[in-house]
C-alpha cells in the first residue's frame, strides 16, 4: 500500500504571528510542522504498517517547508517530496490543492496512491477546505474529519462525529482522508529514527516539473496558482490592537444596572 500524507510548515502557535506589508503571513521565523499534521502522519504510518506499505510525505512552500518533510521522516515516513518554486507564492486552497494534486499524480506515475492522508486543517489558514477541494482535483472519494480510521481489503472505514451524532462513511481506495486530533495520539521519533531520517530521499519538484501553468491569459483558463491565480486577494491587514484594561465594578448592589449600561454604551446588545 502506497501512501501520501500531504505536511504543513507553519508558524509556531506559541510564537507572535504577523502579517507582511503585502497582507500575508510572514514565516520562516519559529514555523513547525502543523500540529494537526501529526495526526495525519501517525494515521498514515498505522496504515502502512498494517500492510507492510510505504508513506510518502508531501509538502509545497520555500526552502525552509522542507523541514515538515523532514519531521515527518523521523516519525516513520519512507521518503519525501517537497514542491518548491517561488511562483507558488500566495496561492489560495484552491491552488494548494491544485499543486498537491499534480504532486501526487506525478507520483502515480512510477507506483499507484492507494491513499492521500491529510490533517483536519493547518493552523495557519484554518479553512479546514484543503482535503475537500484536494479530493475534487484529484477525482477520488473524500472521507473527512474522521476520528476512528479502519481498513478492510481495499475499503477505508471512517467514524466521525458531526454534532451529536456519530456518521460511518466507507470508500474504496484509492480516496483521500483527513483525520481530528482525536484519530491517535502522535508517536515521538526516538534518536535511532531522527538520525536514520538523515539518510532518506527527499526530492525536489517545481512547477514545471508538475505542469502548472503559472502565467497565460484569461481566455486560456490563466494561471493556475500563484497570487495570479489565487480566488481571493488580502485587501487590508493591520495588527491586531493592543488589549486594554477592563473596568472594574465593585457591586454595591446596582452591578446590573452598570453591567447593562455598558452593554448597551458599547453596542453590545
């Protein structure tokens, strides 16, 4: 069984997130591996070790992406692939999936994908849209949001909770899943598997190498990623204000009547 998991650099939650002059987020400074993406990559590698398979880890940004790649390698990962190329730069979910798609397509060609893995959003965008609109380019079932993941043969069995209640989904591979942080608990690569990760592969793709078109005019579909090609454009970004101090009301009996005054001075209600 030949398995994707598509990994996310991205700046560190812990750390102060800023936005660039051109209104996106700036990184390279404290970035990991998405957190959620942990859960993609131990779901890949229960997987593959379930039937003796293989998981390639996948992931498209600057020089520095590489290292979710890498992280992905020490925890089990058989080798890596990350789509590098500067025209990339700003794409939406839409061009993420499209270069993701094409990534794996070409990885199709020398072996079968039985299965494309991914976490349920990267805590950066948060759009949580990459599994869905990555199951669409690709053309295969998409199986999301799930908690429990079991295989049978040739059919991948999801439980996920929507709400109150719980939905089973199957699907024949090869399909697309995402998997919740409560899918599994993230193993942690011991020393033995940080340093025999220094020796796999990781390969390096552009654009080219994927076929994208980058530039081209409208009437020929235009591009395809890129801030060029991207469904959506950041029209203002400013920081966020500082937090000021709140008011302290010593109640002497009318803290409601002054609780609702200041609800309604600040168009609270």
């Amino acid at each position: 069984m030949r398995i994707v998991v598509c990994v996310k650099h991205v700046p560190d939650l812990q750390a102060e997130r800023t936005l660039g002059p051109d209104g996106r987020l700036v990184r390279g400074e404290d970035d990991v591996l998405n957190e959620l993406d942990e859960n993609a990559v131990e779901a890949a590698m229960t997987l593959a070790e379930q039937t003796d398979g293989e998981v390639v880890a996948l992931t498209m940004g600057a020089d520095d992406a590489v290292d979710a790649v890498r992280r992905a390698l020490q925890m089990g990962a058989t080798e890596g692939v990350h789509v590098n190329d500067e025209r990339i730069a700003g794409s939406d979910v839409v061009g993420t999936a499209r270069v993701l798609a094409a990534a794996v397509r070409k990885l199709g060609e020398e072996t079968p994908v039985d299965l494309v893995v991914t976490g349920m959003a990267s805590m950066d965008g948060l759009t949580a849209m990459l599994p869905a609109a990555l199951a669409a380019d690709l053309e295969l079932p998409q199986l999301t949001l799930a908690g429990d993941v079991r295989l049978e043969g040739t059919t991948v069995t999801i439980t996920r909770t929507i709400g109150d209640a719980d939905e089973v989904l199957a699907a024949e591979l090869p399909a697309v899943l995402s998997v919740t942080d409560q899918a599994n608990e993230p193993r942690y690569p011991n020393f033995k598997a940080i340093m025999a990760a220094k020796k796999k592969p990781v390969t390096i793709w552009d654009l080219d190498d994927l076929s994208l078109a980058t530039t081209g005019a409208e009437a020929d579909g235009g591009p395809e990623v890129g801030t060029a090609g991207a469904g959506t454009r950041v029209l203002a970004a400013m920081p966020r204000p500082a937090r000021t101090s709140g008011r302290i009301i010593t109640d002497s009996g009318d803290a409601g009547t002054q609780l609702a005054a200041y609800l309604v001075e600040n168009k609270l209600v």
